[in-house]
C-alpha cells in the first residue's frame, strides 16, 4: 500500500509542459512535503516501472527530467463522473469559438479523459447530449488570432506570480517596440481576443496589450507593482462598452412589436418602462450608460428605431442618417 501510493504521489509530481522534474526533486518533495522517506535509486525504479504503464518518458539528460507525454491524458483521483466528463466536452467545444487556440491547451487532457470517460459510460444518453445542445452567438464570428503558447504561458506566469517580464511588441501600424519592463495587472478575454492590462517601463497608466502581438518575451526577478487606484472591473466595463458619458434617460420609438417584445424579455434597466403608442408603435424609457455599445445597438434596429431623447444622442442620429442618406445617393455597386 505504501508503494501505491508513493508512485501516485510521484504520478502527480511529474509536469505536463515545460522542464521535467528530476529524481532529486520528487525524492525531496516527498521527504518535505508528504513526510515520504525513500532512496534515489528507489525513485529511479519506481519511474521505470511506471513508464510502462503509463504515459510519462524521460528525456534522456543527466540528470533526468521526467514529465507526461504530450497526448497523454489527465490523471487523478478520484475518477472523472459522467457529469463532470460531460462539463469538460461542452467547455472545450464552446470555449474554443471564444478563446485563442494556445490558452486551451491545458484543457486538453481533460478532455481526453472525458471523452474516453463518455465513450464508456453505461448511460448512452448522457453521451450523446452534446449532440443535442448547441450555444451560439449574434455577434458577427471572426477566426481568433494564432497566439504562441509559449509566449502565452509566460505571460500567464508573470501575471500569476506578480513578476515583470522584458517584451517586443508588435503594435496596429506594424511597429514592433521593445518594452524593458511589462508590468502585468489583469488579463480580459473579448471575443476571441485576450488584452493584457499592464504599465509599461516606468510609466504608472495601464494600457491594453493584445496577446497575439507579443513578438518574444522574458520573465524577470522583478515584482510587479499595483497602482492604489487600479480597479479591473472598471476596465473591463471600459473594454466591453467604451463609455462616453454619465447615465441617461434613453427614450425611443420602436415601430416592430418583435423587437420591443425581445427587450421587454430582457430589460436594460429595472427601471425600464414600455407603452403602447395609439398608432401601433412602441416608446422605450430607460435609464441606461451613455456608451458606443449603446450606439452600436440603437444600429443593430436601422429604421425601425427612432431616438427622441436626450436630444444630444438624437441629433447624433440626425447627423447619421443624413451621412447614410448622402452615401447611398452617391454611390452605387461597381
């Protein structure tokens, strides 16, 4: 028994990605932190016996760093339950559509796992439910950018462990700057694409780094420093809907009952009120933030929306249709 589970603890040891973990190590660990007292000439046959059986290799330098295969499965105890196997496939299906292809790879062996665990399970109808349920957007799909796992990995270190890293940057116009100092302060995944909230040198102001720009980085002994005033919530609302003002008292005419019945289903606001006007249109009251986000929505309903207040955004929209008005009656397909 002593045995089983000493090379469980060893199985559980041993790294996925990354530099494998020497004899030295596992034997220490298992002195210091599981109280296991053992030879390193132990640890050497206990890791030969279990490369036979399961999938780990050496490779093969002096001395010796272990660690899983690449398409190895995950292991632990106790076993993945059907719901849980169930939870990994849906993740892993749907999470791909929203997240650069490199940050799902530590994923990967799970799902594995959970798609053997699903293949065995005695319940067929609980292995076929991904083929019953589907998540889509309304948003226009685009393809995620490529992102370097190992450039990514780095980046996710440095932020988890509070540590500054040196960069080259590529940046919109296709310039690549060199950063001597990145100092990470929160990560924000959007639509495929993952921003890195960070100071840069000796500046204090957070700016947003896209992942998929990093050109090369270095991790470095420096830690990184918070500002007393940073707020990522406040980012996150700045990312995802570009403020432009202070709340406001949003009112609009709505000529679709299709489209007031949506929002009615889901309100903008608690205080959102809707009435039915004598000539079959509908008027929209709401107290909502003044965004770009708010804009792109008001669009999204073309002619069957018309804003009346405030009078600031309607006469935005005034302007608007006048620009639309003046590009169709000029342009034509070529």
């Amino acid at each position: 028994m002593s045995t089983l589970y000493r090379h469980w603890l060893m199985l559980r040891m041993i790294p996925r990605k990354g530099t494998g973990i020497s004899t030295v190590e596992i034997c220490s660990r298992l002195k210091h932190e599981d109280g296991i007292e053992t030879t390193l000439r132990t640890i050497q046959r206990d890791l030969i016996e279990l490369e036979s059986l399961f999938p780990i290799t050496s490779d093969g330098k002096k001395p010796s760093g272990w660690k899983w295969t690449d398409d190895a499965a995950s292991f632990d105890i106790p076993n993945m339950d059907p719901v849980t196997a169930l939870t990994f496939t849906l993740a892993g299906e749907y999470l791909g559509r929203m997240l650069p292809k490199g940050i799902l790879s530590a994923l990967a062996p799970y799902q594995k796992s959970a798609k053997q665990r699903l293949e065995n399970a005695v319940d067929t109808k609980l292995a076929s439910w991904p083929n019953k349920v589907r998540v889509m957007s309304r948003n226009l799909v685009s393809i995620p950018p490529d992102v370097s796992e190992e450039l990514a990995e780095k980046v996710y270190t440095a932020l988890l462990e509070e540590k500054r890293f040196a960069a080259s940057y590529r940046t919109v116009s296709g310039k690549i700057s060199t950063y001597q100092e990145v100092n990470p302060l929160g990560m924000v995944f959007v639509d495929g694409l993952t921003y890195l909230i960070a100071s840069i040198n000796q500046h204090v102001d957070p700016i947003l780094l896209l992942l998929h720009r990093f050109q090369s980085n270095e991790l470095l002994d420096k830690p990184v420093t918070v500002p007393k005033d940073f707020d990522l919530d406040e980012w996150v609302e700045e990312l995802l809907t570009f403020p432009v003002g202070d709340t406001i008292r949003l009112k609009a005419r709505f000529s679709h009952q299709d489209d007031i019945q949506r929002i009615k289903e889901s309100p903008l606001s608690d205080d959102q009120k809707v009435k039915e006007l004598p000539d079959g249109r509908f008027e929209l009251i709401v107290s909502v933030e003044d965004t770009l986000q708010l804009r792109w929505w008001l669009n999204g309903f073309g002619a069957r929306v018309e804003v009346l207040a405030p009078d600031s955004l309607r006469q935005e929209f005034v302007e608007l249709s006048r620009q639309y008005s003046a590009i169709y009656k000029t342009s034509g397909s070529e």
